[in-house]
C-alpha cells in the first residue's frame, strides 16, 4: 500500500512577522520533496497571513478550533473561520491540549466532527504520559483515544491523519526508538483493521511526533508504518526541510 508521506509543522505559540518571514523563505527557496504532503500548523492570529505567502506546495492548518461554528465562545475560532481565510486543515486533540487544557475524548470528538463537516482536513493527534508507558498500557490508552474520534470521523477518513505523539518525547528532547514508534504505529492499525476497516487500515496516515529532528527522522522515516512526521520545535528551523527530505 502506498501512502503519501505527510510532514506537518507545529509552530505551538512561537513565531513574529520576521521570523515567518524567514520561515517562509526556507520553504520557497531549498528544494522540497514533491512527493512529501506538508501542512504547517500557525498561530490562530497568524494563519491567514501565512496563507497569503507560502508556495502553493505547502498547506496551512490552525493549531485548534471550536465545536460550533459560531456563538458566544470569546477567545475561540471556528472551522467556517479557518476556512473562510483559506487554510485547510487543524490540528485537535494535541497533548497540551489534552493537558494543558483539560479536553476530553469527548470535546476533542466534537471539534473534529465540526472540522469535518466544515469541510476541513483534520490532523487527530493521539499519544500516551510517560507514567502511562512506564505501566505499560500505552496501547490501552492510545486506541482508547481513537475509539472516541471513530464516531466523529464517520465516512471522513480519507480527511483525517493520524498524529502519534508520546507525551513524554514532545519537547524533551527524548524520542521513541524506530522499533518503539514502529510497534504503536502498527498496534493502531491493526486496531483500525479490527474496530473499524481494513480499507481504513491500509489507507490512513499516521504521523509520528515526538521531538523529531533531522538526525533521527531518517530512520524514523524508514519505518513500514510511519508515514510522516508532526515536528514541534523543529519545525521553526532550517533543519524542518530536511526533515520534509527525509524520506527521499
């Protein structure tokens, strides 16, 4: 089964005019694999102007959205909104969401339910603490997450990517090894082939995320059933194309 490798960037709460502008020039200007999806997840003040100057190969998502389309919700966005100035795709469900912010299965399979029939393009991020891991349920714990979203994504999975992120590698500088993402990666499609679909199984991307940097992205990349990456911090350096690269 061949599918496209997708590398998304999440800039978190980083970035001014001039550094985007810097950011953006990287991307236009070093060569990037055309064979590699790319999305860039931008803070919500930031998103349409982005829009307005990255090359038509890479895609613009918002970094969180709302479960309705408006209301009296201050602080928040909409997908109609994400929309309306023309990005296509939000990331929901990210750890410091989860978190951070104390979103449950639930709210987060609200907001891709709205995301989808907003017509937007949704990158679901799942992942396990490091108590979790250490007690050896990250299965449990990573397919329970998914469970939730299976209602919400319904028929929309061709509009959906997965983004496994073990709580315990975003930002620390620790990365699951090959063989330790490999396995999460592969035990979340054969739950998908079980619970789900066989189609679904072959076909949905999943994206390792995990302080992925150029040095470990190759072979992470190697992987049978990794197929791409959602990069924090390093997505807001040079290194972030070859990263892009890394499966060429």
């Amino acid at each position: 089964m061949s599918r496209k490798f997708i590398v998304g960037g999440n800039w978190k709460m980083n970035g001014d005019t001039d550094q985007i502008v810097e950011i953006v020039k990287n991307l236009t200007q070093l060569p990037l694999d055309p064979n590699v999806e790319i999305v860039i997840g931008i803070p919500s003040i930031y998103v349409a102007y982005v829009k307005s100057i990255v090359p038509n190969n890479v895609a613009v998502a918002a970094q969180n959205c709302w479960k309705a389309a408006k209301g009296a919700f201050t602080g928040e966005i909409s997908a109609p909104m994400i929309k309306d100035v023309g990005a296509e795709w939000v990331i929901l469900g990210h750890s410091e969401r989860r978190i951070i912010f104390n979103e449950e299965d639930d709210l987060i399979a609200a907001k891709v339910a709205h995301a989808l029939e907003s017509g937007l393009k949704v990158i679901a991020c799942v992942g396990e603490t490091l108590e979790q891991k250490d007690s050896g349920i990250t299965e449990e714990v990573v397919t329970k997450q998914i469970k939730a979203l299976v209602p919400a994504i319904g028929n929309n999975w061709q509009n959906v990517v997965l983004a496994y992120e073990p709580v315990w590698a975003i930002g620390t500088g620790k990365t699951a090894t090959p063989q330790q993402a490999q396995e999460v990666h592969a035990a979340i499609r054969s739950w998908l082939s079980t619970n789900v679909s066989s189609d679904v199984a072959e076909n949905i991307r999943i994206q390792y995320g995990g302080s992925v940097t150029a040095a470990n992205a190759t072979e992470l990349a190697a992987c049978a059933d990794i197929d791409g990456f959602l990069v924090g911090g390093a997505s807001l350096k040079p290194e972030f194309v070859d990263i892009i690269n890394s499966c060429n």
